[in-house]
C-alpha cells in the first residue's frame, strides 16, 4: 500500500521537525556538528524542513529518555510552541527510550537516524530485491520499538519509519508480521542464489569488475553516467541511488570491463543495515578493483574518506586494488587529500575534467599482470579461438590452410589453459 509522507501537508508544505543530539563533555564539537549537518541533509532527503537543533551535553546519554528528563521537558515545550510533531535523534535509540519519549512529549512521533536512513532506502530503492531488503529490514527494526503503541499502529500514519512495509501491514497482528518477514528473507535468499550465479558467470568469463564504492553524494551514479551512459539516477541528495547498477565499459584498448554502482556509504551506518544490504555490497568484495570517489569540494571529504575504508575494511574488500577518485575537482579542493599519490586521479564526473586519466588509469589496472601472446591453433581446434574470446582480449585474427594464428592479451591463467598452442617468439 503506497503511503503519503508524513512531512507534507495538504497545502503541500514541508512538515518541520527538531534535530536532537548528545554530546559527552569534552567530545569534538566540529564532530558533533558534521553529524548534526548531515543528518539534516538526511532529514530535507526525505522531505522535511529544521525548525530547530537541540544538543544535550552529557557524560553518557540517559537511559530513559537519552536526554534526560529536564531538556525532555525543554523540547516538550519547544514542539509545543513551534507546533512541531515529529522529533529526530541523531543516534540509534532502544525500544523503551522511544515508548518514554513519546509517552512524556505527548502527541510527538520520535523517531532515530536508522529510521530516517531506512526511510530514504525505502524511497529510492526501485528494484525488486531493493524493495524486499527494505521492507525486511524496516519490519525487523520498527517492530520491536512499536511496543509504546498498543494496538495503535495505524497512529504512524506513512512517512518516515513507515515508508515500504506500509500502514495496512503495520496494522496486524505479530505471528502475520513473523510470518511476512519469514517470506521475505526466503524470497531474498533465492535473489541471493541468482545474483551468486550471475557473478559465477562474470568469473568464468574473465571479464575484469571495478566496483564504484564511496560516501554517499559523492559522484558515484555521475560517473557511471558519463563513462558508460547508464542513464541511472543521479541528484544532489543522500542515498539518491540505492540498487546496484553494472554496465559494461570499453577501454581504448578494445577490452571491456564491468562497472558497478553500489550503494553508498554513511558515518553511523548501523550495522544491521549492513547486515541487511549484504547482498548488495558484496558487489565491492566480488570485484577486482575499487574506485573510491570522493567528493573533494566537501570540507568534510577526509572524514568521509575514512568511513569508506572502515566500510571497505568490515565487508572484507581491503585486499583489493583501489584507485582514489577525487570528484566534483570543478568545485575546486576543500581539503588536501591524505592517500598515496600514485593512486590518485581527480576529475569532475559533471563537465568529464580528467576522465582521460581516469580511463587509463583504469585500463592499467584491467591488464595487469596480462601479456600479449601469439597462439597457432591447428585446424581440428579452431573451437578453442572462443576461449580467448571469452577469456582474452583478441587483437587480430589469421585464417590459414593449416588453422588460424591469434594474437590476444590474457592473463597466465587463460594463456597456461593454450600453453601449447603458444608460438614461441
């Protein structure tokens, strides 16, 4: 059931929310503010407007209500006079901190950053297995913080925390909510099957795979864009794309590769909705290289930066190749990038300022390790020619009386498979 969100009126307003936080005494304040901005961005993301910050500093957050019980009262009084009915947190909160909050700030819908991130995933997601690990991943961690409600579930209305699982289903009983989430990951393990197969499939073709990885808005869907004209979504928004996108790329050389546009990461990600977008972000750990985009015109990009390697690092990827990517250069640098020179290429994926480089750059990572090799292939094996055309990358072709004489670029494991149709030089 397709639901309204909640952050806009029938005059078609943007609903104003409060932005709530803990600091501990003595934590960065520049910290806590990128945070504070960010989840702002979340916020208008998924279609709200601030009416106000609050940042509560204490030595730990308060068990009960996480702020504690005076500035509960403070922020009751602040939503009451702004008329405001929805509260978000900048952190992950439990079930029983929601049931208080909610019970002590009266008619105010308190929700956390989870719930906004999975929200959004619920508006951009567009593919089939994108829907369903939402919708799971929605049911699994909206469900228990419920328990406030009683029998009032439909109080939610849509929007935020509600998008994708949807009011009507919200609305029934919990053994129907254990059931719907048994068939989802059911249905979800059969698209796991099938995604498995499909990458089995690149493999045995030898196609070389560079996953697109780095933070969210950074560039990421726009250069896919531009080098391969995948006509997939690209705005000026967090999470904008959610569902992987692979295209094929041909480089100057004649070869092709395969680029992918995964999901992108944030600061915070809670890891059951790492646990829950698996599927999708193996994409990075299946690949045999990483470009990492960063959008360099961010003050906040090296911090960035760093929550892409941590996220690389967790998925089990930080073998891999990893070319930097510095993006949206036309903006110019906000800070000095702090990875090795020899794996950096900067570039605006908007105006295609440095995509040249970027393309030969990407060309030395897909031959690496290949060579050129002349192969005579006696008439009775003419079929073993498909093999490197599948395998290799086949510069010239000579039929003759006695067979046919190939010239390919391949790696030693495809060139070892023909050693002996190998002419010596």
């Amino acid at each position: 059931m397709k639901t309204e969100s909640i952050f806009e009126s029938k005059q078609e307003e943007k609903r104003e929310v409060i932005l709530v936080a803990v600091m501990e005494k003595g934590a960065d304040s520049a910290d806590r503010e990128a945070s504070f901005d960010e989840l702002e961005r979340l916020a208008e993301t998924a279609g709200a407007t601030v009416y106000a910050r609050m940042v509560q500093e204490k030595e730990s957050p308060d068990p009960r209500t996480y702020i504690g019980s005076g500035k509960v009262q403070e922020l009751a009084e602040l939503c009451k006079n702004g008329g405001i009915s929805m509260v978000i947190f900048d952190c992950e909160l439990s079930p029983s901190q929601i049931k208080n909050l909610e019970n002590d700030l009266g008619d105010v819908q308190v929700i956390d950053r989870s719930m906004l991130i999975l929200d959004i995933f619920a508006l951009h997601a567009t593919s089939g297995e994108g829907k369903l690990q939402v919708e799971l991943a929605q049911l699994k961690y909206t469900v228990p913080r419920l328990t406030g409600h009683g029998t009032e579930l439909s109080r939610l209305g849509g929007g935020i925390g509600t998008r994708g699982p949807g009011e009507s289903k919200l609305e029934t009983d919990r053994r129907h909510v254990k059931r719907r989430m048994d068939a989802l990951e059911e249905a979800l393990e059969e698209l796991a099957k099938n995604r498995a197969v499909q990458r089995n499939s690149r493999d045995r073709s030898g196609i070389f795979k560079v996953a697109i990885a780095g933070y969210t808005n950074a560039g990421k869907s726009t250069l896919l864009n531009y080098l391969t004209d995948a006509g997939i979504l690209a705005e000026d928004k967090l999470f904008a794309t959610l569902d992987p996108t692979t295209r094929k790329f041909e480089l100057p050389s004649g070869e092709e590769i395969l680029l992918t546009d995964t999901v992108g990461f944030i600061r915070n990600l809670p890891h059951h909705l790492i646990r829950a977008f698996r599927s999708t972000l193996d994409e990075v750990c299946y690949a045999d290289a990483i470009l990492v985009v960063v959008d360099a015109s961010d003050p906040e990009s090296m911090a960035q930066l760093d929550v892409t390697r941590s996220l690389i690092d967790e998925l089990g990827a930080s073998d891999k190749s990893v070319l930097f990517v510095y993006n949206k250069c036309d903006r110019g640098f906000a800070s000095h990038p702090t990875t090795p020179t020899h794996q950096n290429v900067y570039i605006s994926a908007k105006t295609g300022e440095g995509t040249e480089e970027l393309v030969k750059r990407l060309e030395e990572l897909a031959t690496a390790g290949k060579k050129e090799y002349t192969f005579a292939f006696p008439a009775d094996k003419l079929g073993l020619i498909n093999t490197l055309y599948r395998d290799a990358n086949v510069l010239d072709t000579e039929y003759t009386e006695n067979g046919a004489i190939v010239k390919a670029v391949c790696d030693s494991k495809t060139a070892g498979q023909l050693a002996r149709f190998i002419k010596a030089e």
